[in-house]
C-alpha cells in the first residue's frame, strides 16, 4: 500500500473495497487480509504522517489483523533512489530512527487492545483521530494527527470515561513535511514526552496540536 503523502486515501478505499470485494466471492470460506507494507518514496515527515492516517483508517475499520511498514533498515547513502523508505539508518558506527519508525514505535507502545468509535466534526479536514482503551477501561489512548501547516486546538468529547489522575502523559511527533533524520543530526525529528494537565470538564478538555503533527494522548 502506497503512502507517500499526509493523505493516501485513495490506496486506503482500494484496500477496503477489495476486503469487500474478496468477501463477496469467498462464499463463506474462511479468510483473513493483512498489510504487510506501507510503501513510499521518502523517509520524512510526510510519510510519518501518511503511515499514521492510514494506521488509524485500518484501526477505525477492525478487519485487518496485521499492519506492516516497509522498509526497516536503509544504509546511510546507499539507497537514495525511490525505495527510499527506510525506518532505520544505519552507518557503520551508528544506527538512527527516521519519522515513520517513530511512529512505529509510538504505536507499540501505547497499545490497547479494544476500538473506541470516533467521529471528528467540524471544518478542519486536516485532523484525523483514532482512539483504544485496555480491557478493564481504566487507560484510554487517543491518537491526533493533524496533517496541516497550521496547528489546531482539538476539543475532545468522551462518553463514558472519566480519567483518574489530572494529568495525560504525550508523546507528540512534529516537523516540517520534509524534514528527516541524518547522520550529523540523527535526532532532528524525534517524539517529545510531557505531561499535560488537561482540566477535564462534563467529559471535555481542548488540546492545541501542532501543525505536521503526530500526537497520543494517554488518560489513566
């Protein structure tokens, strides 16, 4: 699956529709469709971005078991060409994550295993939210991206939960589309931790995120 872009709708609808399609004709047989690679041209920010829209497309629709991101490791120089995708660089003294294997990682970890339904209102077409709670429905996990030159102060609406503690832990990814990670500055584009103190009210709190941005939310 193609996600060069902060928007690879297109290649998300032909996914779906073929998952509808390969329904129709397997006449109930058993089956299962997996993603094993997000493709792009680049390494940047743009494809973190891209990478996290259509993470949470697939997380939203629940019938695709595995997700996968291509390519894991590019050796610094050796690869500059239109399969210049890696996660991970590496040169023979050091290795250094790029964007998209960022986001990777800020998936793995704030894991939770039950889908929360979304809907995002308003004019902005540039945020896009997924959202997962752990089984016994103390932690919830909201995910923000918001894919605009501009950054947007998100008002969070939540049924039925009532977090704990005053504070959220974040981890937030924000750059300019194009930057990325090099040898001389392998942290240029890396996810800032915080706490946020978020004055939880009638079960809403407003959060400013920032443009080009990948940001999770973690309630307790």
């Amino acid at each position: 699956m193609w996600t060069d872009g902060p928007r690879p709708a297109a290649d998300l609808a032909g996914m779906f529709s073929f998952y509808d399609a390969l329904d129709e004709i397997a006449d109930g047989a058993k089956h299962k469709v997996v993603v094993f690679e997000y493709n792009a041209g680049n390494h940047a920010q743009k494809r973190a971005l891209a990478n996290a829209l259509a993470t949470h497309a697939i997380e939203r629709d629940g019938r695709l078991p595995v997700v996968c991101s291509a390519n894991c490791l590019q050796p610094d120089g050796q690869n500059d060409n239109g399969w210049n995708q890696g996660l991970l660089f590496l040169n023979p003294s050091n290795v250094w994550l790029q964007p998209p294997g960022y986001v990777t990682k800020m998936l793995s970890r704030n894991y939770q295993p039950v889908a929360v339904p979304v809907e995002v209102t308003g004019k902005s077409v540039d945020i896009d939210v997924s959202a997962k709670r752990s089984e016994d429905g103390r932690t919830l996990v909201v995910q923000i991206v918001n894919c605009g030159g501009e950054p947007r102060s998100v008002r969070l609406h939540v049924d039925g939960f009532k977090p704990a503690r005053s504070s959220a832990l974040v981890e937030e990814l924000a750059s300019g589309l194009d930057d990325c990670n090099t040898a001389a500055e392998p942290l240029k584009v890396c996810p800032k931790q915080s706490e946020w103190h978020h004055e939880w009210k009638d079960g809403e709190a407003v959060y400013p995120v920032p443009a080009n941005s990948f940001t999770i939310l973690r309630f307790k």
